[in-house]
C-alpha cells in the first residue's frame, strides 16, 4: 500500500509542478495579465463550468437538495472549507495567480538608487 501512496503523491507533485511551468511559460508569451487570465479561463473554467454544473446539480441539488452546497461547490468553496470537491481546478486557480504576481509586483517596487 506505500507504494501507491508514493506513485500517488509523486504523480501530483508532478502536476504542481508541470501546471505552474506551464503557467510561467503562458504568461511569458506576451506579458498582458489581462489576456493571460481570458486564456487560462477559456482553457479551464468553461469546461470545468460545462462539467460541474451537471454533476453538482445530480448530486446537491436532486439527491441531497441543498442549494448553497451546489453554489459552494460549484466555485470550490467547499474544497477550502470542508476538503471535498474540485482541488485541482482550486490549485490552478491559485497557479494562475502566481506569475503575474511575481512579474509585476518587482517591478512595481522602485529600485533603491
């Protein structure tokens, strides 16, 4: 059993790791935060909307009839407040944030003379 546990972890450190170089190098592309984040929500949050919207009304709305858990889990809520739901589509939301901050803020901060 340790050793799925170690294939499993591994496998998602490879994912961190390949989906925040995969973000580095997108928005090393052209630099525009604006375009960026309309690319990454084209890429992630349609399909992830077209998925879970579906599956989140099966499952909240007629089997457990909870309207706020549909919303909740719906925008990954639920995953940072009861650990259930998207983390992936969490992680990457946070991902994406990642590069534009570390490309932007240093260059905000005025240089010491």
């Amino acid at each position: 059993m340790s050793k799925i546990g170690t294939l499993v972890g591994s496998q998602m450190y490879m994912f961190f790791f390949l989906s925040g170089m995969g973000s580095w190098f997108s928005y090393e592309k052209n630099k525009d935060a604006v375009l960026y984040w309309k690319n990454r929500a084209k890429r992630t949050v349609v399909p992830y909307l077209l998925l879970s919207v579906v599956a989140y009304s099966i499952l909240d709305l007629c089997l457990h009839h909870d309207f706020i858990g549909f919303i909740l889990d719906l925008i990954c809520v639920s995953f940072y407040t009861k650990h259930v739901g998207a983390w992936y589509v969490a992680v990457l939301d946070a991902l994406y944030v990642i590069p534009v901050i570390t490309r932007t803020v240093p260059n905000k901060i005025k240089k010491p003379r």
